[in-house]
C-alpha cells in the first residue's frame, strides 16, 4: 500500500484552498487545510516499507526505525508527520463497499465522494437492522464491510506497536506531544483523527484487566520509581527525598497502576494517610506530630493525593478502578479501617468562578450562579462587616477587592465573615453547575462518577500558596461507602449529586435553585 498526498491528488480544490476575510485567512470545505509541510523523506519511506508489511514478523525492523527517525525529527518536521498521519493515512473513498472506480482500480480520495460513499453505507443504521429474519446476512455483510471500511491505514499501523519492544509506550508519549501540538495549533482540526485512533487503542490496550495494583514503598520499590511520585505528584507537590520519605512512611500508603508494557512506571498512583478521624485540613496530613504510633489505632483511610504520570493516556479511564481496588484492598489487609475519604482540592473555583462572577461580566461568567445571587449567600450582618473592611458601597465591589488577595485570611474578623457565604458558594458550585450531567468541576466529578458522596467542605484547609490560588483554601471530603458505591454511581449516572446529610443540613443555600 503506497502512502500518497491525498490532498495533491485531489485537485487544486483540495490544495492551500484560502481566501481573504477580513484580514484573515479562510478555508472552505470540511477538513480543507493548508498544504503541510514536506514530510521528512526517511519517514515517509519508512511508513510506506511498513504499510507493506502490515501483520507480518519483518515489520518490526521498521516500527523500530520509525521510532528512532521519530525522536531525531525537531518540531515543525513531527508537525509534519502530524498532518501526513491525519491526511495522507486516512479512509479511503475506494475503501468503502461499492466505492471503487468502474475500471475496479483505487481511485484517489475525494473529500466529498468519500463522506458521501460512508453517508451510503451507513444508511442501514437509519432504520431498525434485520439481524434475525430474511435479510440477516446481508445486514450482517454491509455492516462488517462498513466497519472494515471505517478502519484508516493509520489505526492498523498503529495496532503493529503492540508487538515491537517499547511500543505501545512511545505511543503514548507521541500521543502527548500531538495533544500539547493539537492545544497550539487551533487551525489543525484533522490532527483530532490521529488522536482518536490512538484513545480508541488505549483504551482497549489499558482496560483494568490489563492493570497490576502494586503497592509502592520506600524500601521495595526502586528509586526510579519513587522519582516519578517526586516529579509527578501535582495535587501535594513533593520538596526533596525526606518529604517523599515522609509520605511512605508506617501510617502512610501508596499504590499505583502498573501495565505489563510499561513495567519501570506507575500509569497512577494514590497517596494514603492512615488516620483514626477523617481529616478535615492538610496539617492533618502532614504534621509529623499527627502520625500513628500504632497503625492498628487507625480507622480512616484518607485518600489525599491522586496523579497520572502518562499525560498521553489523556481520557483513558484509570482513577476509576484505582479507587475501587484500593478500598478493596485496604479492607483485606486492614480490617480495623471501616471509612475510606478524600481530602480533596476544589480547582478552578477561584479563578475560573468566583472571580468572573464577581467580575459581572456575563460573556466571561456563563454560570448558574449570578453576582446578585451570589450576594444572598451572605448573611445581612457579615455582608455590613465585609462592605465596612473593604470600604466598599456594594458587597460585589468588596468582594472583589477582598478575594483579589490572600491578605483576607489573616484577618480575623473578615474571615469569619467570609466564611459561611463561601462555604455556600463552594457547595453551589459543587452540585449545581454541572456540564450535561457531570458536575463542572472535574475532581467532584470524578469522585461522584466513582461511588463517592460529598461529606464536607473544610474551610481554609490548604492555606498553602497553590490551595489559596486554586480555591480560597477550602477542600472536600468525598466519603467512599464499600455498601453504596454502586447505588451512588447509579445516581451520579443520572445526573444526581450525592451529598451527606450532616453538610446538606449545615449548608441551607440562601439562593433558589
């Protein structure tokens, strides 16, 4: 199979299509981009030598050489190999079920014919499939002739990695860097093609089944491993090896995902402090004072720091079955233990939420939650103490001015005036904006989608400069019941935030639904 310029052989309405607007330059037509730049001539005869031997032994020599031509090519030519995957690799037109010219010959992709051809083949989903009468096995060859069909050169060279030493991680890590390109380079739609291919891969190749849950420890694992926790761990960021150490210690757990293909790194990994209450601050954590004498006092398991090392694997599903497997774990091996939480950030809620709220702004603030709501969250007596502090008329312009800071938080008197409105604003912001049926922020989330309910919010919990920044201080305890986490994923699946009774009761909102 000869990996050709689709785009050169459709004609000068395919190739460098731009005009002028504005100022700017267009293009017209679905997937219509700038001619790329020259691909870099070893790749491409590499590519078309391994296209040739798709599924055959000998193919490896030349995975193995595309590798090494890969990680020798500089920016703009990994760009280039970029838009050849997505172009020059994808479906085509003579690929689908009665696509083929009347001589029987490939014929060059066409843009229009080849989505028009698909359109064809697909119409049998329109209606309801005959897979148990008369017609079964037509049904049956049009749709494995469609699914064949849909299948691009690119994703069977791909499937060849699996079985080359060390490649299905540097597909991992292409896929990284074509995700960091993909956030640079707006104007690249088709490159999301190439990334597709890859995910649908991952996500099959690191299903959990695969996965090993491995504990990690200051004694057995080796030190190239505990780097990675150093250099990975963005929740708690680790200062030296006596910090790590701290984090390994008798009252303290580690464990991370690992895969048969990737053996030398966790894929994730959590951090766990032994506890016998569930904390309710990070000096709780990390105060060495706190730690357990005897780990058989402990029975709580705070679950406080939960990191990806892969950023390749990007919308592959790990935390989800990590959690799960270490409360089922931890129960086996520590039957005293009988709850298992969070201490969790809340990012995004200062910044990307309260901030443009409070900016009035309504172009920048597309949430649930208004300025003047917002303001009803404050009691009238701390709302005259904040105006008062800030020497502001409106409590919207003094809250602007206080939380543009962290000075507000050594303030004695303010803090206790902020404190019950932003507690309120946080739940709000929790279990109220959501993006279709998830919660918007990513953390609530994640737990919530995983089994856990929302115990408590803990008020200027992280007063560290990244806790401050991210959410004025406060954290969230998800609570994991072994007995109700199907029932509460069940209930996060239909768009139902779970929430403790106790915090429901302490947090009556001062705003209408």
């Amino acid at each position: 199979m000869e990996c050709r310029n689709v785009w050169k052989a459709a004609g000068p309405a395919g190739v460098q299509v731009a005009r002028l607007e504005c100022g700017q330059i267009g293009y017209r037509e679905p997937m219509i981009l700038p001619m790329p730049a020259p691909l870099d001539p070893r790749v491409r005869d590499c590519l078309e030598n391994a296209m040739l031997l798709l599924g055959e032994p000998a193919i490896g020599r030349w995975l193995e050489r595309f590798q090494w031509l890969y990680q020798a090519l500089d920016e703009s030519a990994r760009l280039a190999l970029f838009d050849h995957l997505a172009i020059d690799m994808e479906i085509n037109s003579a690929a689908m079920p009665g696509a083929a010219s009347a001589g029987g010959a490939e014929a060059p992709w066409d843009a229009e014919k080849g989505m028009a051809a698909m359109a064809r083949q697909a119409a049998v989903l329109d209606r309801p499939l005959d897979l148990d009468g008369p017609g079964a096995g037509e049904t049956v060859d049009r749709l494995l002739r469609l699914r064949e069909g849909l299948e691009s050169p690119r994703l069977h060279f791909f499937r060849q990695f699996v079985n080359v030493r060390g490649g299905i991680k540097f597909l991992v890590d292409m896929r990284a860097e074509l995700l960091a390109a993909m956030r640079h380079h707006r104007d690249r739609p088709v490159w999301r093609l190439v990334d597709a291919d890859l995910l649908n891969l991952f996500r099959t190749w690191f299903n959990h089944g695969f996965l090993r849950l491995v504990p990690i420890n200051w004694h057995r694992t080796p030190a190239a491993q505990l780097e990675k926790l150093m250099a990975f761990d963005v929740v708690h960021p680790m200062s030296d090896w006596s910090d790590l150490r701290r984090r390994l210690d008798r009252d303290r757990l580690c464990f991370g995902f690992y895969h048969p293909n990737l053996p030398e790194e966790p894929l994730i990994f959590v951090e766990i402090a032994l506890t016998r209450t569930i904390a309710t601050s990070i000096d709780m954590l990390f105060d060495p004072l706190k730690m357990l004498d005897r780990i058989e006092d402990a029975t709580t398991a705070i679950f406080y720091s939960i990191n990806a090392t892969q950023p390749g694997l990007a919308g592959v599903s790990l935390g989800n079955s990590l959690i799960k497997m270490v409360v089922e774990q931890l129960g086996r091996d520590y039957p005293h233990i009988h709850r298992f939480s969070t201490l969790s950030p809340i990012p995004g809620f200062r910044d990307r939420y309260m901030l443009p709220i409070l900016a009035s702004d309504a172009a920048a603030a597309p949430f649930a939650l208004t300025a003047g709501q917002l303001e009803a969250m404050f009691d009238a007596d701390d709302a005259a103490t904040i105006m008062h502090l800030a020497g502001a008329p409106t409590l919207s312009a003094a809250l602007r001015g206080v939380l543009h800071d962290d000075a507000w938080a050594g303030d004695r008197t303010l803090r206790a005036a902020l404190k019950p409105g932003l507690l309120r604003a946080a739940h709000f912001y929790l279990t109220r904006e959501k993006r279709g049926r998830d919660p918007m922020n990513p953390v609530a989330a994640f737990h919530l989608r995983n089994g856990a309910v929302i115990y408590n919010i803990n008020f200027l919990s992280n007063t560290g400069a990244k806790g401050m920044a991210e959410s004025f201080g406060m954290t969230v305890n998800y609570h994991y019941d072994p007995g109700h986490i199907q029932a509460n994923q069940r209930r996060a699946r239909e768009g139902e935030v779970a929430i403790s009774p106790q915090l429901e009761k302490m947090l009556k909102l001062g705003v209408s639904a």
